[in-house]
C-alpha cells in the first residue's frame, strides 16, 4: 500500500523547474539515449539566486534517481505546516514513540503527486516499495515503512515529505546549463540531522566557500 495523504488543500504547479506532467517513468528506450549520461543520484541541488521560482527558490533536493529517462528527488529544506502525529492519524497509524518525534515536520517534498508520501531513511529491512540510493540512504513511498516506524521499529534516521520533484529526460540537464542549480555530492548529515533552516547553508558549504558568497554562476562538483 502506497502512502496517500489527504491534504487539505492543493494547488496545481505548471511549466515550473522540476515539475512535469507526471513523475517521470526512466524510460530506457533508444529514443532517450543521446540524453546526456550525468548522474546526479545522491547528489544536493542548490536553487541559484536566480532561480526565482516560488516552489524551488531557496530549496535544497536530494536526487533519488538520475538516468537518461528522468530524475527524481525530494526538497529537504521546506517544511508543510503538518507534523508526524498528525500525518500518522491521517493515515490511521498510532505513534509509539518519542513526544519530541511526533512533533517533527512533514517536509513538502515538490509539487508532484503532493498527496503522496515519500521517506527517505537509512536503509532498514526491505519495504515494499523501498528504492536502495546509496549505502546511507533509501527512499520507500509504500507505507510499511511507516508502519515500522510507528511500532518503535524503523530506520533510525528518517525524513518524511509529501510530494516529490520530477524532471523529464533532458530537462534537469537544461536547467542546471542555465545556471539554475548548483550540484554537489549529497552529505546525509544535512538531510537527518541539521535543524530545516540551517541545510541550505551546510549543502552550500560542501561546495567549499561561504553561502554569503553565492552567486549567479553555476558550477558543480
């Protein structure tokens, strides 16, 4: 069973970075091979300055997956105002744990399929729908892996998002070759233990100078 989440209200997003139609499928036909080979999985999108878009402004993503069909990620800087205890009772699960854990947000994790959970976690058993990035990190949006965590029985390290960002084939390339991103290899410290306002600065920092001196241009590492 997927996670799904009623929300309270939606808004439709168009023609913004990183949101087509529909997440995309990582086709693997002939049609999308001259599609540049860069692999950004597990890789820190930083919005540029000038990336003025309303949803991705200011954002940091963890890249999931990257190939020639697509690239998927979740933001991890922007929090929806619902909290662990409330998303568990939407979803009729009973929190067995820590006070401090219920009251942790839900992060809006981009404004594709924004009525489904995605959770990135350290890699825990196998869920149902549990996709391994790296040795550190996993993304599952079936909802045994909150089930698990409901019962004291999960991933020790865990960040829920509602939504997801997608980019159909080529598209993220384009972006980034406009400078509207800046790309770094991904430090799952950022994402499971730094407060929310302080990721972007520390996801900067990788880079290696001050966030004060960011820019218009682009580069990535």
């Amino acid at each position: 069973m997927l996670i799904m989440v009623k929300p309270r209200k939606t808004r439709s997003f168009s023609s913004t970075p990183g949101s087509p139609q529909a997440t995309p499928d990582f086709p693997e036909s002939s049609e999308t091979a001259a599609v540049s080979e860069l692999n950004l999985a597990d890789h820190f999108l930083i919005a540029m300055p000038s990336m003025l878009d309303p949803v991705f402004g200011g954002t940091v993503i963890y890249l999931c997956e990257h190939n020639p069909g697509g690239a998927l990620g979740v933001i991890i800087n922007k929090a929806t105002d619902m909290t662990m205890d409330v998303l568990f009772e939407r979803i009729d699960l009973k929190l067995e744990i820590a006070a401090s854990f219920e009251k942790k947000p839900v992060m809006f994790g981009g404004p594709v399929q924004v009525e489904r959970g995605f959770v990135l976690h350290s890699p825990h058993g196998g869920f149902s729908s549990m996709m391994k990035v790296t040795d550190d990190i996993a993304m599952t949006t079936s909802k045994d892996v909150l089930e698990a965590v409901a019962a004291g029985d999960g991933p020790r390290r865990i960040l829920v998002s509602l939504g997801c960002s997608g980019w159909s084939a080529g598209q993220l390339e384009e972006e980034i070759a406009r400078n509207g991103w800046l790309t770094v290899r991904a430090d799952p410290a950022i994402i499971f233990d730094l407060p929310i306002e302080e990721r972007f600065s520390a996801a900067v920092k990788l880079l290696g100078f001050d966030p004060a001196m960011l820019a218009g241009d682009a580069g990535h590492a």
